[in-house]
C-alpha cells in the first residue's frame, strides 16, 4: 500500500512538473521566437529635368532606382544657345523595415533673356505594408527659393491608407519649414510621397532667374507592446493548478 501511494504520488510529481513546464514555454515562448518583420517596403525614387529652348527638344535627364537602401541619384543637363539653361536633381535615400528617410534637391537656373526653360524634379515614394499594428514618427524640413517673378516651385509631401483611400498627412510647407506626425498605422496598405520642383524661365534682364527647392525627412515604425495571449495565461493557470494539488496530495500522505 505504502508503494502504491508513492508511485502515484511519483506520478502526479510528474504531471504537475509537466504542466508547469508547458505553462512557462507558454508564456516564454512568445517572446523568445523571432518574428517577421511587421512592415514591408517597396520604394520608388525618380528625377527628371530638362534645360531647352520653348517647344524645341532639349537637353534632358531621367534616372528612377527601386533600391532600397544607400543608393541615390544625380544628374544635371545644360543648354547654350545666347542664353544659358541649366537644370540639377539629386536624392539619396535609405529604406529597411525600421522605416525610411531621404533627401531631395533640385536647382534650375536660366540665364539671358533668350527663349529657354529649365526644370527639375527630385522624387520619392515607397508603398509599404502593415503585418500588424505599429506607431511612426515622422519629422521633416523643406527648403526652398522666396516667390520671386520668373521662378517656381514647390514641395510636397503625402501619407495615404491605401486600404481606406485616406489621407494621414499632407505637407505643401512654405518656403523654409519643419513640421512633424505621429500616430497608428493599423495593419493595412500606405503609400508615401515625397517631391520637389524647380522651374526658371527667361528673365527680361540680365539678372539670372534661380529656383532651388529641396525635402529632407525621416519615417520611423516601432511595434505595438502586446499583451500576453489568452492561451499563455490558460496554460500558466492550468500549471499553476497542478502545483496546488500536488501539495495537497503531498500534505494527506501518511507519514
């Protein structure tokens, strides 16, 4: 009888230290398995420019990059015809699942009063997807030349949901700015742009016309802290259980 009772009680030992252990790789296991990264980017970055005379073909540049990290775009054309058009882009950019951030400047200049345009536009945009919730931080400043007769320009940039067709954020900033958001991106589809455009045009003097505009921005994710899910705490409550019975089984055996 006394050996009896000491190969259940062996055996319940057994049980319960079982259910403990199935309980802590419950709740242990959770965070110790590494997951996927909670966004997926895809970027899209593009400058263009051209320096011609009105309505004839010119000199023209247009280079576009889906690399996502380090890489970035330069490119300038030139025209000499008794006046000078001169247009420059260039953006550099670096993108991972943490977030991303780019810089973007274009600059034309027309000098004479001869019948030339210049232009240039720096662009990014990266479309991304959300696993699962997380929060982002986004902090800017554009740059750019005061509204003055034979210039132009502007600077824009944009977060939309995809999934919903609405906007986050529009920035169309003045001249010099910073600005900022913050927020929850739901699990979903976004798309970010980012965009910069210069344009000069003859000037009726000899002073040269100069247009400069330019975006610079970081966009940081962070995961959401979850709680623990309700199969961990069944099965930490389950353990728990087996541990008090396995001492009330201990405190009623004879001596």
């Amino acid at each position: 009888m006394r050996r009896a009772v000491l190969t259940r009680s062996h055996s319940t030992s057994l049980a319960a230290r079982r259910l403990i252990l199935i309980a802590a790789l419950g709740i242990v296991c959770p965070a110790s398995i590494s997951r996927a990264d909670p966004v997926r980017i895809s970027v899209q970055t593009l400058i263009t420019g051209f320096a011609e005379p009105c309505c004839v073909e010119g000199n023209h540049f247009s280079q576009a990059s889906t690399d996502l990290g380090g890489s970035n775009l330069d490119a300038t054309a030139l025209t000499l015809q008794g006046t000078t058009a001169m247009s420059s882009a260039a953006i550099a950019w670096n993108a991972g699942a943490a977030g991303f951030a780019a810089t973007g400047l274009t600059h034309t200049t027309v000098i004479g009063t001869g019948d030339l345009n210049a232009t240039a536009d720096s662009r990014f945009g990266a479309r991304f997807s959300v696993l699962e919730p997380v929060t982002f931080k986004f902090s800017g400043f554009s740059m750019g030349t005061p509204t003055v007769p034979n210039v132009g320009g502007f600077v824009a940039i944009q977060l939309a949901s995809l999934s919903s067709s609405s906007a986050f954020f529009f920035d169309f900033p003045a001249v010099a700015s910073t600005f900022g958001h913050a927020g929850l991106l739901e699990a979903g589809d976004y798309e970010f742009s980012a965009a910069a455009s210069a344009l000069s045009w003859p000037a009726r003097s000899i002073a040269p016309a100069e247009s400069t505009e330019g975006f610079g921005f970081d966009f940081a994710f962070s995961p959401v802290a979850t709680t623990p899910e309700p199969a961990s705490l069944v099965l930490f409550g389950t353990g728990f259980v087996g541990f008090v019975v396995r001492n009330q089984r201990r405190k009623r055996m004879p001596a």
